[in-house]
C-alpha cells in the first residue's frame, strides 16, 4: 500500500519528524513536509452566497498528492496541546475541499484511507496529548477513514526523542504493521 | 474588571460571535476580531542560536491590548474539534512572546488574569468539543491562568446559535458571573 | 413522557441528589435511590459455558423499572473522577442483562430513551468531570440511546450545592427542556 | 523495587491479566488478585458526625500490602469504559482510608509511589479508553504519585490479547522500564 507522511512541523529535522522517519523510512513512503508549501489559512465563506473564493496556494497539490496514498501518517509537533499551526491550517482548509465542485470525490476518497498520527511534544505529551488524539479521532470519524494508531513522543530540546525509548518503540511497531 | 473578549472566527456575525456578545454586550469590554488583524503563523525558531526572527504583524499590538484586561473571554467557531485557524495562530505565537525578552512580563501577567472559553460548532459540540475545552485547559493551567467557565454552543448555519436556548442561558449565566 | 431519575449516591440529601431534584422535582417523575436496593457487583461470565449465574438481588427490578420510563436521568455524585459505586455497580450488571433471554429487548428498549446526567463532585468537575461525560457518552453510543443533556456541579460538603449558582440554573434549564 | 500489580478482573484467566503478566512476569512482582479478597463499597460517611463506620473486610489488609510496595501497577478489563467493579470500590474506599487515623501516611505514602495502567477492552480501548486514562491521572495527581505509563489492549473472548500484538509490545516495554 502507497503511504504518505504529512510533517508538519514549522521547522527542519525536528522530534516529530525523527519519530515519524523512525516509523516510516524515507523510502517506503512520499514524505511532504507542509514547510515547504505555502498554504493559506481558511477563510469560512461557507455561507457566502458565491462560496468560497478560489486561493492561489498550494493546498490542492497537497490534496492530490495526499489522495494518491493508501495510508496517510500526519507527524507533528504538538503547539500547545494541539496539531502545529502548519498541520491545523492544511486541515481546516479541507472545509473548502470539500464545496469545490472538482473535488467531490474527496470526502469518498478519505473513506477508503487509513489515518495514523505521531505527535511530539514536551509537556507530558501521552496524557496532555490526549485531547489531541481525541479530537483527531473525530476527524476521522467525520470522513469515515479508519484511525489506525498512534504515537506521543515525548521531547523539547532538538534530539531529544532520540531518548524517549518507549515513544521509538511504539513507532518501530507501527512500521511492522503498517508494512503488513 | 476590564474585559477583552477575542472573537477568533474568520467572517463577520458568526455564530460564535453572537453568543459572546450574549455573553458579554458590546459595551461591556473590549471586543477584539483577529479577522481584522494580520497575524502571521509561528514558525518555531526556540532552538535557533539567533532564537527568533522580528515579524511585522500585528501580533504584539494585540498582545498589548489583551495585557490590558483582566478578563479574557475567548469566543471561537470550532474547526475541526479545535481552535479556529486564527485564534490557533494567536495563540502559537504566544511561544514567540515568551521568548521576547521585552514581553519577560507576558507569563506573569497572564497568570493573574480570568479566562473564559466561548466555542461553537456543528457537529455535537457538547460532546465533542470537550477535548477543545481540555486543551484550553491545559493552555490555561500552562500559565496558572484561571479557567473560569466555558460555554458550548451548536450551530451550523448563520444564525443557528439563536435556537440554542441551552447555550444561550450558559452564556446569560457567564454575563451574571463576570460583572460580579 | 415518563422520566425516571436514578440517585446514584450512597447517602441521602447529597449535592448530586439536590441538584437532580433541582432538575427534575420530586412529582414530576419517578425517583429511584440505589441506596435503598441491594445490587451486587458484577461476576464476568460471559464466557463460562453456562453463561451467568442468577443472582438474588433487586437489579432486575429497577431495570424493568427504568425501561418503563422514555427519559432517564442519571444523578451520581462523582467519586474518583467516575460514577458513584453503585450507579457504577447498576450499569456494570447490565452486561449480565443483556446476555438474559428474558431481556432480549433490553438494547433495543435503551435505544428508543433519552437520558440525561447530572454529577456533582467537589474536585474541579467542569474540568475533571469531562472524562465521565465522555464515557458516559460511549455507553448511550454503545445502546444507541440520545445522550441529551448534561450538568456537572461542584460541592463538597453537605448543601455546598446550593453556592453554584451555575450548575442551579443549567439545571433549570434542563427542566424546560425536559418539560417539552 | 519492589512491584505489586493488582489485577481488577473478576474472573480467572482474563485478558487484562494476560497482558499485565506479559509486562511484570509472576516471579517479579506481588501478584494481588482482587477477587481472592472481599471488599464492600463505600458508603460516604464523610460528612457523619462520627465519620466512617468500621468495615470488616479485607481492603486494609490489601492496603497495607500495596505500600509495602513503590511500584504499583494497576491491572484492569474495561466494564463500560471505565474500571472494572473490583478496581472501582477498591480505589472508592481509599476515600475512607483517607479519613482512617491509622493511616494518616496513607496519602503521604502514595506520593512517593510510581503507578502504571493496564487495561484491556473490547469496544475500541486506544480511543475509548482514553478518559479512563484521563480519569486515573486524576487519581495519581490527587496523590501527587507519579503516573509512569499505561497500556490499552483490545480484547474481548478469552485469550484475545494475545494477537494484540501492538499491546503485547507496549507491554514488554514496560517490563523494561520497569526493571530498570
């Protein structure tokens, strides 16, 4: 199965996305790394009576190149107790995804997916993390996409996941399964 | 009490909004929309040995602004079981503040103010923004910040949150709190 | 509609108990208080051959009890940061109930009610409550039952309910909503 | 350091067991089997004016044995999302321990303690079992004991757990740390 990994840290060779490369190597998979895009916050025009305004970004290509994938594993460090500014932006503007008219297979196409996360933080990341998984879950949810799994990291400093034994090993599961 | 109410959304009478201004009416506080101001996203250079780079946004000024309250109610539209992108960017950027050797006051000053969380969404709110207020929490206890009281509000459609008599009255509930 | 409300407390005049008839007063519906019933704890044996032992003791009465009311509000006061022992020791049983030939509509009967809770804990409940109302929105998923309402109410002491003004008046509101 | 994990279930054989072996093996640990034992629920007296009625059963005993260790590891199946009926009332009487002059070091004693989760579920644990999860770090806070790590394993027949590969890893993790 085709696996993507969406990073979306703001910034390069950070924890989460040791971890994430940990789980899944650099050639088993389509790495994209949302810092490299640009990608517009949404503006909610749901309602307008024109509907959304068309966004000169990059966000469709991500889409398309996400919706090519089997298994979609979203890496990123937790900003206080959340997905990172770069990871929520890519996801609320899948809000506008799905008016667009070109993109009515997208919420059908997300069904069929596999969702992981691995998230990264320093403050007590596998119980204040909690909300996090929770709240992805009820993404999911929303697109009927199964949650595979999942894991908090522990980690400030740069490098310093590289101690968090338990988190590396719960990754190292991950590619086990992932690669059945 | 000075209050400042941050609306988050990213359009105009939105839902959320016209639940915090049942909350707390327009003469009542300072009422502040992000969608008004240019707020760039975090991008995370803690680690960076020059730490972080200046940004010309409107970040500060408001920081400045809310300083100035010693209640903060923050009014936000769920995106996706969280924050909206704007008020998720407001806050992000506060890793920069911190670090910000001319704002070395911002985490002691927030510490002795009230907050309050306004949220509104679509999909069962009641239950499944209970990991958004979780993680407000969090925010709050970061900063031994008070959380004084939350309100849930469903609504999907402009206007909608008028029907919900339950948020309504919460929020009545809040207003009697808040001039006490 | 008939509405039962189920007394979780293991003392009588408590604060859960208070704020339920706060909710739902004493004519207006049917109140059952579990102290007064003897409900032994459940023995797993579902996977035992002969399934589960009878067992002498008054659940299946208040189970038949309950199922002839459409609304059930369940009132506990909160211990450990979960339901009171015996309204958790009531629900656990249910497993036994639903494995009882003479209870085949047992599901099926829970799916058609609403139900309602109302816990009161002297511990921060609006915060450390929310994983209580999160479980006990997965049990109503499980029956496929309307999880239409909750009210969490902080007390520690005997009549402390009385100071929460806003756990009083969400009561209140419930009332109305029930009423319709 | 000496460990004692306290199995919840209350049957012989059962999942959680399995997997709380897989993690502290017989020889390591005090194995503490709830059910062997006989341990009334709480009824709150808290607020008598003689405070607690003496209770004639076996939780003291299982109390004094449990600080005579400083690991801790809590084993229990999932009932309803929550703990098992054993784990709850044993936990519920701590309220009563609390209260109990000879134990006055009860609190100060558990401080000093590392305490581990283990549970086992059949309906979605890694999702559902969060506010359990949530819940006990509550407990553990209270105490200001150290939460160290948790496992949830899904299962449900008997011997079910031992294809929950992910879990069994997790498990073997915890061994590892534990040892240390």
């Amino acid at each position: 199965m085709k696996i993507a990994v969406i990073h979306g840290s703001s910034r390069q060779n950070g924890n989460a996305e040791y971890l994430a490369y940990h789980a899944v190597p650099k050639e088993k998979a389509t790495h994209i790394h949302l810092q490299d895009y640009h990608i517009q916050q949404i503006i909610d025009e749901r309602h307008e009576v024109k509907g959304f305004k068309n966004v000169h970004d990059d966000h469709k290509e991500l889409i398309d190149l996400m919706l090519r994938h089997e298994i979609i594993v979203f890496s990123t460090p937790i900003y206080w107790y959340s997905l990172s500014g770069p990871m929520k932006t890519f996801i609320d503007r899948w809000s506008q995804i799905m008016r667009d008219p070109n993109y009515a297979h997208f919420r059908g196409e997300l069904k069929k997916k596999k969702a992981y996360l691995i998230a990264v933080g320093g403050d007590n990341p596998t119980i204040k993390g909690l909300p996090l998984v929770q709240q992805f879950n009820y993404i999911c949810q929303f697109f009927g996409m199964e949650f595979a799994g999942y894991v908090l990291g522990q980690a400030s400093k740069p490098g310093d996941i590289k101690n968090n034994k338990r988190a590396l090993d719960e990754a190292a599961v991950l590619v086990t399964e992932i690669n059945l």
